[in-house]
C-alpha cells in the first residue's frame, strides 16, 4: 500500500475498491429505501398523496446530496435513518404488545423489525466515526499529521472500527485491539490465507 489512507479491515484480504466508498454506497442505498419507505409511511398515516409530497421530495433531496457527499446532507442522513428506526421501534414495541396479550402479531413481522432496526442503527453509528467523516469530506489521513513507521499501515479493527498503525507482515490471531479487546485478525481472515 502506498498511501495512510488505502485502509482496510486489518486481517482481511485488500480490494481494489476503497473501503469507504464502498461503505458510503451502501449508506447510500440504505437512506434511498428508508426515503421511500419514510415517504410511504406519510402517506398511509396521512391519507393523502399531498401530505407525502413534501416529505418525499426533501428526503429524495437529501438523498441525492448524500450520494455526491455534499456537507449538508452529512448529518440528515442519520436523522432520516433514525426517524424511521424510531418509526420501526414503536411498531416493533406494539407488535410485542399484540403477541403478549394473545392478540394478532407475526412473529416473522417481529423479527423483521428487530433486524430492521438493528441495521439502522448500525448505519447511524459509522456517522459518528472520525474516519468516515474524514472520507466522506474528502479528507486524508495525511491531513491530520499522522507519521508511519516502516512497513505500517493504516487499519481499522474489524469489531469497533477503531483506526491502528499495523504492521501487516507482524500481525498474528493473538494481537487484539487496544481498545475493545477483540483479535485483529478474525477466523474469515485466516481461512483466506
């Protein structure tokens, strides 16, 4: 690797495509469907195809903002997502409501909302990341002064994301991250090799 910020998941195999971008393409997708979803929603609470315009029209908006990362967009993504994770929670909380008290429910509907909501918050959490936000603005690594030694690079802990300077050639399943403790190099890792 030529460059700090060519950084991949530390003990798996490097992509030709940039970590990051391939990240913010599934954000991306993720804030598309929760428009439309966000969009449809006002419409069946409101009753009419005019209440939902507006709505519809700004998260589309934003959407397409999100995608060029254009600045504003940045933070109006994580609120889209969570409006409607908050929208998924109260379903999800009825739903309980309606299996514990022997009424209708679908355990399978349950199970879609618990996963649903999982994944949301999951996609809100990488906005609070200082190196998602760095490749989201356009910034590097180099930007922030950060010297490597000989044969390091830049990785992230594949559990807490958290950014480490590694020695590739060195890393073994015994090194863990300082910070969460979890091994650096992951089982899916060594079955590469």
């Amino acid at each position: 690797m030529s460059a700090a910020d060519e950084m991949i998941l530390a003990g798996s195999r490097p992509t030709s495509t940039d970590p990051i971008d391939a990240l913010h393409r599934r954000t991306s997708f993720v804030l598309l469907v929760d428009s439309l979803v966000f969009s449809m929603l006002v419409y069946v609470l409101g009753g009419s195809i005019e209440i939902a315009i507006v709505p519809g029209i700004f998260t589309i908006m934003v959407w397409m903002a999100y995608r060029q990362k254009a600045l504003w967009a940045y933070w109006f993504a994580p609120m889209i997502i969570g409006g409607l994770t908050l929208c998924f929670s109260l379903l999800l909380f009825r739903d309980l409501i309606f299996l514990l008290t022997g009424e209708s429910a679908s355990i399978f509907m349950i199970l879609i909302l618990a996963w649903a909501i999982f994944s949301s918050v999951r996609f809100i959490r990488i906005h609070f990341h200082p190196v998602y936000k760095m490749g989201y603005s356009g910034h590097s690594v180099y930007d922030e002064g950060i010297k490597l030694e000989a044969n390091e690079m830049l990785a992230a802990c594949p559990t807490c994301l958290a950014v480490l300077a590694v020695n590739p050639i060195l890393l073994s399943p015994e090194d863990s991250c300082p910070h969460c403790d979890s091994p650096l190099v992951t089982s899916a890792g060594l079955e590469e090799e």
